[in-house]
C-alpha cells in the first residue's frame, strides 16, 4: 500500500483527517497546506456546472478537473470520484479507474455505494487501485436527499456495507449526511478512517465541498458552515475594479508598457 495512503489509515483514533474538495490548481495549491485529502468531487456537476445530479458529469469533465488540481497538489493525498455509469461492472470499473489514475496521476478513486458495488471494489483493490467508499446518502442513485440512520433497516444496512467494504479493501470510507449515533458506531466498529461530510464530529475526519466552505456555492444545508462569504469580497473588488475602469484610475502608467 502507497505510504500516504498508510499514514492516512494510522491517522485513526490518533488525530482528525482535514479532507476539503478542489476541481482546479489554484485552490488546491492553498488547501494543499492544510488537507491530508483532497477530494475532486463529482460535485462539481452541480457546484459548477449546474447540472441537476451528478449522474450528469462525464469521465472526461472529471480527468479534465482532476488534471488541473493535480498540478496544485504536492503533499496531500489526492482522490478522484468515479461518476456515475463508470463503474457498473469489475472490467468497466477497471479500465475506467486505470484511465483516471494514468490521466491524472491520482492517489485513488472513490465509488458510492456498498453491497451492490462490493464485488466491482474487489476487483479494483486487486488490480492494485487504491479506493476509496462512500455511504450514507450517496448522491449519484438516491432520490429523497435526506440523512440516512432514522429506520432501524437502514442503519443496519449501513454498518453492514461498512463492514464490507472494509473486507474489500478501501483504505477509507465517506458518510454522508449519516446520524450522528450511526456514524460512531460505524466508525468504533471498522478499522478504516470515516470521512463525514454532516454526519457529526464521531467520524475520524471531516470533509466539506471548499465552495460551500467559503460562501461562493449559494447554497445553505445545515451540515456546511460557511467560514467566510468569498462572494462578498469577489464582489466588493469587481466593483472596484469596474468603477476604476470608468474612472480612468486603471490601468495606471505602472500597470502599462
Ligand atoms: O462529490 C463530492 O464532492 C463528494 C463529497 C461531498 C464527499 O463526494
């Protein structure tokens, strides 16, 4: 198994894992700094793209994506989502993760879902493809958006797909919006780190989408906080900059050749 990868897993019930989202260099050039995972999430379907779901987003948005952040990222692990339709068998499965990780020279890939995909898991873990899992609510297939752990069946299900997907190989596992009662008993029960992303602070790490982070994705779910409003600021400078420009104050003669 890759070191970083190993240095993630030992993270576990030692220190919390800083995970954050990019889908360009720059951005992931300053979380860099901070993140011990850098996700290039499918997200960016809706965060940038505006589609509906994220079953929109195509292999080559996220290579494209994946390409640009790659170039900001020299300490943190970094992981690619699958999007959807990519990996609905082992050898599809298989010849698209070879595809992202030789493109975009990616640490690992993430897939949602647990028993249905669990043989497909297998497969890639065999195949020497580090993955990564992803429970809870899992945007790609599911209808209502709502937290997962109220139903009895529901919860058992979930810590049974932990478990599995455990058993095939991910070094990691993401809850989504999963109560908080469930996510510890999720995370005391397997090995691996959980990520959550509004699934409480009983998971080993956290991650949040760095737009939502910020304020520049309009959006309010209860799981994000906003640490800033971006949009504030972006907007207090093209103002600036606009009036200027009316104004004749720039460019000024240093800003000219
Ligand atoms: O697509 C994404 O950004 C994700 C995170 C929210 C975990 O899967």
């Amino acid at each position: 198994m890759k070191k970083k990868i190993l240095e993630l897993i030992n993270k576990k019930n030692k220190s919390k894992i800083i995970s954050l989202t990019a889908y360009s260099k720059n951005i992931a050039t300053i979380l860099d700094h901070f993140c011990d995972l850098i996700l290039v999430g499918d997200s960016l379907g809706s965060v940038l793209y505006n589609y509906k779901s994220t079953r929109e987003v195509s292999l080559d948005t996220m290579i494209e994506h994946s390409k640009s952040v790659r170039m900001g990222i020299k300490k943190s692990l970094m992981v690619v989502d699958m999007p959807y339709n990519t990996y609905k068998n082992p050898n599809e499965a298989l010849k698209n993760a070879k595809q992202i990780m030789s493109k975009t020279k990616c640490d690992a890939v993430k897939l949602e879902g647990g028993k249905k995909i669990y043989e497909i898991i297998k497969s890639l873990v065999k195949n020497k493809i580090p993955v990564m899992g992803h429970l809870g609510l899992l945007p790609q297939s599911d209808k209502t958006f709502k937290f997962k752990g109220k139903k009895i069946s529901e919860r058992n299900n979930i810590l049974k797909d932990a478990k599995l997907l455990e058993d095939a190989g991910v070094f990691s596992v993401v809850l989504e919006c999963v109560e908080a009662s469930l996510a510890k008993i999720v995370t005391e029960k397997i090995n691996i780190p959980t990520i959550g992303i509004g699934a409480s602070n009983n998971c080993d790490g956290q991650i949040l989408v760095f737009d939502d982070l910020v304020g520049l994705n309009p959006i309010n779910v209860r799981f994000v906080k906003k640490y800033t409003n971006i949009r504030n600021e972006i907007t207090k400078a093209v103002s600036k900059y606009s009036k200027d420009v009316k104004n004749k104050k720039f460019p000024q003669k240093k800003h000219s050749y």
